[in-house]
C-alpha cells in the first residue's frame, strides 16, 4: 500500500514538475514578448508625444518667420526660445517623463536642400561633431517625421546612440517643405518590468550592434542571427539561439520602417540561464516538497489510522465482555424462564390434579352423606369433610388463577363495571351467608360508580376484600365499603374493626401464603390478599393497606374510571 | 476704417498734398489676377500666399510713382489694427519714415505683432486690447514689411514701405488715379503682389491727365 502511494505521488510529482517545466518556458517567452510589447508601446507613446510637441514647435510663427522671410540668422534664436523647454539643461539635467516628452540633446535645422543649417552658437542647440551633424543631413526633406538613430562618439566603448526625429516644416506661404527640424534625444532606457530583468535590448545601425555589457560569443551570435534577420528582409524576428549550450531568446525588430534615415533595428536577448537556473532550483523544491509531503503524509495516516484503530481494538474487547455477559444473562433468563414455566406448569399441573380427586372425593362424602343409616356423629364429621373439599376446590381455583396470572395467560377484557353493583351483589351474598359476629355492614357506593374492567375479576377483588374484613373482624364490629372517584381514578375502600395488622407483618401480607398473626384461627390458605393485588394490578390499579390500627384496618383498591362512552352505552337505563 | 473709405481718403490726399505745386494726373487700370473666390460682399481683404506669393485677398494693387522727391516736414500717423484676428488694413502703403500705430481692437484676445522682413525688424510684444500708448514702430527703409503675430500663426499684413508720397491703392476692380503729380518723366509701377511689380515709363505734363494701363 505504501509503495503503491510513494508511486503514485513520484509519478504525479515527476508530471508536475515536467509540467511546471514547459509553463515556465513558455511563461518565460510569454513574459519576454509582453514586455518587448510594453517598451514598444512605451515608445510609441513616448514618440507620439515627441512628434505632437515637435509638430507644435514646427508650426511657431517666429521659426517660420525666420525661414519664409529671409530672416535665417534669426532661426536658431526664434528656435531657442521656442525649444528652451524641450532641451536638456546642461547644467541641470532633467530626468525624462516616460509617458511625457522627453528631453533633447540637440537639435539642428535642415534647409530647403536637406543640408544642415549650422547653427551660430553650437553650445546653444547641443554640440555635435562635423561627423555626426554630417549623418543628420538629408538627400531631400522628409515629407513626413521621420526617425533615425546617430552615432555619437569614436570608439566602440564610448560610443552611444541617440535617437533622432526630423520634423518637416511646411511653409504656410507655399505649402511646400521649406526645411526640416531635427531633434535628438536619449533613446529611452526603460528596465524592463515583471519577470524577464535579464533581457538586454540594444541597438543595431549601420552594421554596428549597440548592446553594451554583452560576451563576445553572443555578440557574434547575435550578429549572425541579425545578417540571417536582414537577409529574410523580415520586419520581425524572434528566435532561440544555443550559444555556449546555453539558452538565449532573441528579438529583431526594425525601428524605423520607410524613414529616409540609415535602417535601424532593435535588438533584444534574454539569456535564459538564470531562469534555467531557477527552474532547475524549481524541480528540486518541487521533488523536496512532494518528498516531505509524502513523509507527513505517511506518519499522519499512520497516527490517524492508529488513533481511529484504537476505539475499534477497544470495541471488540468490548463486544467480547458483552458476549460473555450477555450469553451468562441469557442462560440465566433461559433457566430463570425455564423455572419459571416449570413451576407455572407445575401450579397448573397441580390445580388440575388436584380437582379432580377433590370432585371425587366430595361425590364419594356426599354419597356417604345421602345414607340413611347415619349416625348423628358421623354425618356432622362427613358434613366437616364435605365442607372441607369446598375449600379446597376454592383453594384450587385460586391457585388456578394465580398460575394463569404467573404465565401471563390471563388477560382482562376491560370494559365498563359498575362497581355500586358489583357491591350490592356481594352484600347480599353476604347476608345470606351465616353471620356469627353480628357484623353490622354500610355502603356508601355512589350509584353509578364506574370502573374500567372485567366484572368477573373485579368483583373477584371485592370478594376477597370482603371476605377478609369478614373473617378478621371482631364479634358486633363494623364494615364500610365505600367507593369515590378522585383525582382520575375511582377507589374502593373496604374497612373492618378487627384487629390491627402488626406493622412488622405489614410488609408481607400481601406475599402469597402469608397470613395474619392471628391467622391460625381464621379459615384461610393465605392468598387471598396476593390474589385481590395482582388482579388489582392487571386492571391498571393497585391494592393498598391504608391504615390499621387497634380500631380499623382499611384497604384501599384503585380502578381506573370506565371510559366514558363505554360507561355509557353499558350503564343500565 | 474700411479700405475703400480709406482709398478714398488716400486719393483725396494724393490730390490736395502738393497744392503749391504744378499738378499733372495719371489715372488708369490694373490688370488684376483673377480670382476664383466668389464677390466679397463686407469687403474684408486678407492677405493669402498662393505658390509663395503673398497678396490681398481678394487683390489688390498699389501704384505709385517712383522717383525723387523731397522729404515732408512731417507724415501722418497710420493703423494697422487687429480685428477678428485680421489686420486691417490687411495692405497698408506708406512713405518711407511713417509712423505706424497696431492697435489691438478685439474684445479680449492678446496680440503679439512681429515682423522678421529685411525691410523692418521689429516685435511688439504680447499686448492687450486697448493697449496705452498703442504699440507703433517708425518705418524707414523702403520695402515689402510682412506682419504676423507670434500667437495667430495664420495671421498675416502687409506694409509697402515706399520712397514715394505718391502712391495710390486701387479698387476692387483695379482702377486708380493718383492727382497732385509734379510734371516731369518718371516711372509709375504697379506692385500686384510680393513678387510681381510692374512699372511703366510717364511723361508727366502739367495740368493734364495721363491715362495708363498696367496689362
């Protein structure tokens, strides 16, 4: 993987920088021409406002004056005046406006013949060689400006080039060409901008390269490409000469096509070493970069991956432990389940075989019952058991029941149970029965009273309630059932006067098989209360002990409230 | 002042200067070069250059009698003033030693007059309208003086520096009569234009008037 990524970005690094190769020569070449382009647009600025400010001088009516009125010995100081801003003060020398006109040097008159007019005071109007003034002259005025360049200076180390404009000038008398204004300034020496500060740009006249600063082989170089230049009769030429295995781009333009003066050309050359140079220290960086990225790359992914790795290890340790756990906690609720069913099976295993001897049994009393030649004694004991198989069937049920409850068989269909019913039902069940202590029981049931249920179970609870308020009462004690619907629930509570449950056994006597202290005495197996709460519960209720004490001991069951439009359709008109 | 009132006053002049004097009279035409321009109806004569030639547009000739005569005690003062960047006159003949006057009469436009003609070398100066005392230069030497202004190149005036107080400017149509004449031989030239003068002999007889034509 690793190796693959090194090759990858090697390759991606090798085309960036062989890429970066080619938009550097051609940037470079681009560069080269934009700025030939911005010194020739510079200069053709420069020589328009030169020939605009000349035309201007040509037309003053004092040096036309002088020229059409015979008045020759007052040109050059008419000119003076007239050209007093133009030229360069010797003593004070200007720096040129690069957009604006620049300063000359010199400046001399050309007659009707094109000869130089010599000028009464040389120093006045720049001083020139009788050479140099020679090369000014003209075999006949220019119709038109035209520009040249002159040599000034012997050798070729001195020598320097000047740039000359000759202007005609155009009698408003004749309309003809009556003379000629030539003016020479420095040519204009702009240090090129952007990219390209190497490029040397020179000048080429008569045969003779001026480009001061440049190596013998390129020299001959150049002057090879300038004859080849020359010989193609081209306006312009760009070109790549390898000189001493070095690069160098090169630009031959003529200056002054059609000009009456000798033909100039520009030279430039742009040795391209240094940028060579440059790339080469380009294509390093560029493969030291890539190197060192690759580098930070792989020690990054290597953390990140590391640190990404780390939650993962830690996950699977993890998933491990829960496995483990959750395979204990399974084989726990398996088994817990399992137990559960068994003993669920059991307790409906049980009721169901022990109903059926207990129905035999009672058939076989009762037969023994119905003999007529029964002892007193004997019957009362047979009427004891028989009574006896009653409860035990009663205990069956219950067990039943609670087995079914355990196995989550049981299910309530709730519906709407009037509970005011349900109580008066039961207090007239109760009245029949034999009543020993004298109880003396009161219902305050709102009639009407309504809870969500199935009738059977909820007046199962009540039977329950009632029974135990029954059996641990006092002889000649009290009852109160009484029912309220608050705060959204409706509650039931059933009150006796028996003695009061010890708050230590409190807590238990809702546990299955748990009774009362005083227990022993009183018929019962102990799961009545368990019963009435877990049915209580599966209505959405609960059953609670409210209070005992000496005087009373008070259960209370909360229902939830029957719907409202059950309650409604199923209350009895 | 336009130039035929001035005309007119020239050949009133010429007629009663030398009243002292025998008078003789010479009248005739110049034949002027013709002109394609169309009839100049105000009259307004400038001074244009055909082939290097300058003249009066449209032309005009000065004849005048060439010859020896005595100085006048004193000459009168003569204008040559700018107008709507012109000179009017735009061709002004005097005797030699006449002093001229350039008043500046535009409503708020400098003048700088200067002349670089052999005949008289002189510059004014930039001046204003109104200019006091009004710039004037003294003429002494006899010939063709041409005017222009340093800041209206294109303006242009002539003076005829003359040795002669008899000189006369014809009209449009070239007919002159110069009155006043000594009798006497002499040579009555014609100046068309800054290259051509013509001239023709006279015979001037007392109390008569010649009759000559400049073909």
């Amino acid at each position: 993987m690793m190796l693959v990524v090194a090759g990858l970005t090697a390759t991606g690094l090798y085309f960036a920088q062989r890429n970066a190769t080619s938009t550097l020569q051609q940037d470079l070449l681009r560069d080269f021409q934009a700025d030939l382009a911005a010194l020739h647009k510079v200069e053709e600025l420069r020589y328009a406002a030169l020939a605009e400010r000349c035309r201007a001088l040509v037309a003053k009516p004092r040096i036309h004056a002088a020229l059409e009125d015979n008045a020759l010995d007052l040109l050059y100081p008419s000119a003076r005046d007239e050209l007093r801003d133009i030229m360069q003060d010797r003593a004070n020398p200007q720096p040129d406006q690069i957009s604006g006109v620049p300063h000359a040097s010199f400046y001399r008159f050309l007659d009707h013949a094109g000869k130089v007019l010599p000028p009464p005071n040389p120093a006045e109007v720049g001083v020139l060689s009788t050479d140099e003034e020679a090369q000014l002259a003209l075999k006949e005025l220019p119709q038109t400006a035209q520009v040249g360049y002159l040599r000034r200076g012997a050798g070729a180390a001195e020598a320097t080039i000047d740039e000359i404009i000759a202007l005609p000038i155009t009698s408003t008398e004749t309309g003809e060409v009556i003379a000629a204004l030539v003016i020479g300034f420095k040519p204009l020496e702009v240090a090129p901008k952007g990219g390209v500060e190497d490029m040397v740009s020179g000048i080429w006249l008569n045969g003779w390269l001026h480009l001061p600063g440049l190596s013998e082989s390129v020299r001959a170089a150049v002057d090879q490409e300038m004859n080849r230049f020359l010989a193609a009769n081209e306006v312009e030429r760009s070109s790549r000469m390898y000189i001493d295995g070095d690069l160098y781009l090169s630009f031959f333009k003529k200056l002054n096509s059609g000009s009456a003066y000798p033909a100039v050309y520009e030279v430039a050359v742009h040795p391209l070493r240094i940028a060579l140079t440059r790339q080469h220290r380009l294509r390093w960086q560029i493969l030291g970069a890539g190197a060192v990225l690759l580098l930070i790359g792989f020690i990054a992914s290597h953390l990140i991956a590391k640190r990404l790795s780390a939650p993962v290890a830690k996950l699977a340790v993890d998933s491990e432990e829960n496995r483990a756990r959750r395979k204990r906690v399974e084989a726990a609720l398996a088994s817990k389940h399992e137990e559960l069913q068994r003993s669920t099976r059991f307790s409906a295993d049980a009721s169901h075989q022990l109903k059926t001897p207990v129905t035999v049994l009672r058939a076989g009393i009762e037969e023994l019952l119905g003999r007529e030649n029964l002892e007193p004694a004997m019957y009362d004991e047979l009427s004891a058991l028989h009574h006896q198989t009653y409860r035990l069937t009663g205990v069956i049920d219950d067990l039943l029941l609670l087995s079914r409850m355990d196995a989550g068989r049981l299910k309530i269909e709730f519906g709407s149970v009037d509970l005011s019913q349900v109580v008066e039902e039961w207090l007239d069940d109760l009245n029949a029965l034999p009543d020993p202590l004298g109880l003396d029981v009161k219902t305050h049931v709102p009639a009407g009273l309504s809870i969500s249920g199935e009738r059977r179970y909820a007046s199962l609870i009540l039977q329950n309630l009632l029974e135990n308020a029954r059996k641990y009462n006092r002889s000649g004690g009290r009852i109160h059932v009484a029912g309220r619907e608050e705060n959204g629930s409706v509650y039931l509570t059933v009150g006796n006067s028996g003695p009061a449950i010890p708050p230590e056994m409190q807590p238990y006597i809702f546990e299955r098989f748990s009774r009362g202290a005083n227990g022993e005495k009183i018929a019962g197996h102990g799961i009545g209360l368990n019963l009435a709460r877990e049915l209580a519960r599966l209505h959405g209720g609960e059953l609670n002990l409210v209070s005992s004490n000496n005087e009373w001991t008070e259960f209370e069951v909360r229902f939830r409230p029957a719907e409202q439009s059950t309650a409604n359709s199923r209350r009895p008109a | 002042m336009n130039v035929r009132s001035l005309f007119v006053f020239l050949c009133v002049l010429g007629a009663h200067a030398p009243i002292a004097r025998a008078q003789a009279s010479v009248e005739g035409r110049v034949e002027l070069p013709k002109t394609t321009s169309a009839p100049v109806v105000a009259k307004r004569y400038e001074v244009v250059t055909y082939g290097g030639v300058l003249s009066t547009s449209p032309p005009l000739a000065v004849v005048y009698l060439e010859g020896s005569f005595p100085k006048p005690a004193s000459l009168p003062t003569k204008q040559v003033a700018q107008k709507d960047l012109m000179f009017v006159p735009a061709l002004l003949p005097i005797q030699v030693g006449t002093k001229v006057e350039f008043p500046n009469q535009e409503k708020d436009t400098y003048h700088n007059i200067f002349s670089y003609s052999p005949a008289k070398r002189f510059d004014l100066g930039r001046y204003r309208p109104d200019e006091k005392p009004v710039p004037f230069q003294i003429f002494d030497v006899a010939g063709l003086v041409t005017l222009r202004c340093d800041i209206h190149e294109h303006m242009r005036g002539l003076i005829l520096v003359l040795a002669t107080p008899h000189f006369a400017v014809t009209d449009d149509s070239g007919h002159f009569k110069l009155t006043g004449l000594p009798a006497g031989h002499y040579t009555l030239k014609a100046w068309i234009d800054s290259r051509t003068t013509r001239e023709h002999p006279i015979d001037l007889k007392s109390g008569s008037t010649a009759h000559v034509d400049f073909p």
